[in-house]
C-alpha cells in the first residue's frame, strides 16, 4: 500500500445469547489520527455496512436470492440499491422499507410529489 502510515488491530468481542466470539481484525492507513478517531471511523464504516446489508437482506431477501451465474449477481444488486436509494428519497411515511418497496410496485402514485 502506498502511503502507509499505520496498522490498526481492533479487538471485538460479541455475546449472542450464551455464546461469545472474540477476533482481532486488522486494518492499514494512509492516515495519522488518533487512535480514538481511528476506532470512531471504524466503528462508523461497519455500523454503515451493517445497517446496509441488513435492510437489503430484510426488504429485498438478498440472502435468500438464488442468482448466481455470471454478472446477473453484481447487475441485481446495483438494481437493489438503486431502488433502495429511491424508497430513502420518499417522504417518510409510517412505513417499513420492505412495505414502501411492495407500495411502489402496485402503484405509480406511491411516487407523486
């Protein structure tokens, strides 16, 4: 990597009901913060990549999709996304993603200003 400047090693630790996991992961830096604005962004990217995947996985079933072959995977999750950055852009109505997304579907009005 060029510019590197540092290493940072992150010890996590997760207790799902009686069980516990702990891991280090490592990560390389171009940059020279302090260490607790390192932690700060890292803990920033993941909460982002968490909060992320779950919806996908929740409103659009990504984990249950069945497309694997050549680029229809990378094609359909651009598509996911794109339609997930509409439903974001909708007045915010009492309503789940995964209800706007069905709303949407079965109507053309769902997206009049």
């Amino acid at each position: 990597m060029e510019n590197l400047s540092s290493i940072v090693a992150i010890d996590s630790e997760r207790l799902i009901g009686d069980t516990t996991t702990q891991e280090t992961r490592y990560f390389s830096s171009s940059s020279q913060v302090p260490v607790a604005r390192m932690l700060a962004a890292v803990r920033l990217h993941w909460g982002i990549e968490n909060q992320l995947y779950w919806v996908l996985d929740m409103s659009f079933g990504e984990d249950q999709s069945r497309i694997r072959k050549d680029n229809a995977p990378t094609n359909v999750a651009i598509i996911r996304h794109a339609a997930l950055n509409m439903i974001r852009q909708i007045p915010k109505k009492r309503m789940s993603v995964k209800r706007m997304r069905k709303a949407a579907g079965r109507t053309t009005l769902f997206f009049k200003g």
